[in-house]
C-alpha cells in the first residue's frame, strides 16, 4: 500500500514539473523589432529651381537667357522649354500658350521663340518635362514694330546745372539683320556744343551733329542695343533732341 502511493506520488510530481516547464515557456514573448530610424528630410534652398531674362527681340521673335539652377528633387534637368502667352491672366493660369522653344542639354543659354506677331507683348513662363515651373511669370516683353529705319535712338537728360547737361544716348537695332556700324544725327537749337564724349566718335558742321559708333560698339545683333554719353555746355535751358539713327 505505502508503495503503491509512493509510485503515484513521484508521477504526480513529474507530471507537475512538466506542466510548469511548459507553462514556463508559454508565458517567453518573443523580443519587439526594431524600429527603423527615419532618415533626415532633405530641405531644399531658398533659391528660384530656375531664372529667366528677357535677352533682345525682332518683329516675329524673341530671345530669353535661361539658367537653370536646382536640380531634382528641388529643380529641373534639362531640356527646358520656354512658353509664351499672349496675356499675363493665361500664363498665370498656363492655359493657351501661343509658341514654345526648347533648350538643349546646356543648363543655361539662349532660346528664341519665333513665328511671334509685330509690335506685340508677350508673358513667358518655363517647364520641364511634365513639370511646370510654379513660380517664374515674366513679361511683358515685346517685339518689335514693323519699321523702314535701321535702328532708333532716344536721348536721357541724367543731370542739368547752370550752363550745361549730362546726357546718355541709348541706340537699339529695329532691323531684323544685324547692324554693323551706326550713327545717331541731330541739329542744337541754340548756342549748345559737345565738351565731352565717351562709347561714340562726334563730328559737327555748324548746328549739325553726327556721332558715329566706336570701333567696339557698332555691331549690334538684331533688337540689340548699346549707348553713347556726352557732356554739353548751352546758356539756355533747352528741351529734348530730335534724333534720326541710321546706318
């Protein structure tokens, strides 16, 4: 009898120890994953992806000098087009452009838009791709009119004193072939000469003035422009120049 509860006494005590082991590793949880570190966020720089200037124009194009200067994820690659719209309400809405031109490979250079109409304005705006460029809207700028003269000159007082004036003289090609060598004529209305002449070689005969471009500024490219400076002594306050330009 003692026996026989020993030999059930020792296989309840197994029976148990099994049952904690078991109970033991029920209750091991596996160790969490690791979670991954997010990356830094790459801030793009308080800069414009790409810029634009209007460059010259002719009566059916204009030429824009591009840079860009972001690439993705914060600019462009190119090639990159330059759009024009006839009206600054289409180009901020980009809706019925009326001509484009497209870049090279170059990041930065020269694009004309031709097939343009005479004497007109237009906006520009720049895209990339399937991307348009959010931010530049420039303009207007504008072709020129149709025009028999070679080229147009208008003259700037920059500053008057008792018994003379300072004056620049700004000459434009208005042709659409360039222009090699020019000269811009005039006639005083009064007692008025030249004391002083810089980017332009003068000559007079009697109230008659004629300037002539200098050896480095009479090529002008097609709405191309350059300027002449003068000093002028007069005893007499007098009004604007009537200036003629041609070859």
């Amino acid at each position: 009898m003692l026996r026989t509860f020993g030999v059930v006494l020792a296989t309840t005590t197994l029976t148990l120890a099994g049952w904690a082991g078991t109970l033991t590793g029920a209750q091991a949880q596996p160790a969490p994953a690791a979670t991954p570190t997010p990356g830094p966020t790459y801030t793009c720089p308080p800069a414009l992806p790409v810029s634009g200037q209007f460059l010259s124009a002719t009566t059916t194009s204009i030429t824009i000098r591009y840079s860009m200067l972001l690439s993705p994820p914060c600019g462009y690659d190119p090639p990159i087009t330059v759009v024009l719209f006839a009206s600054r309400e289409d180009a901020t809405a980009w809706r019925n452009p009326v001509a484009s031109a497209v870049s090279g490979p170059e990041r930065y250079g020269d694009l004309t838009v031709g097939g343009l109409t005479p004497d007109s304005e237009y906006w520009f705006r720049f895209s990339a791709g399937d991307k348009h460029d959010p931010y530049v809207v420039s303009g207007p700028v504008r072709t020129l009119a149709v025009s028999s003269a070679a080229c147009q000159a208008t003259v700037t007082i920059d500053n008057r004193w008792t018994g003379g004036y300072a004056a620049t003289v700004s000459v434009r090609n208005t042709s659409q072939q360039t222009l090699n060598g020019w000269q811009v004529t005039w006639r005083w209305s009064g007692d008025e000469r030249i004391s002083a002449l810089w980017n332009g070689v003068a000559s007079t005969s009697g109230a008659d003035v004629t300037v002539r471009n200098a050896s480095y500024n009479g090529t002008l490219t097609p709405g191309g422009g350059t300027t002449f400076g003068m000093l002028v002594w007069t005893s007499a306050v007098t009004g604007g120049l009537t200036l003629t330009c041609g070859r």
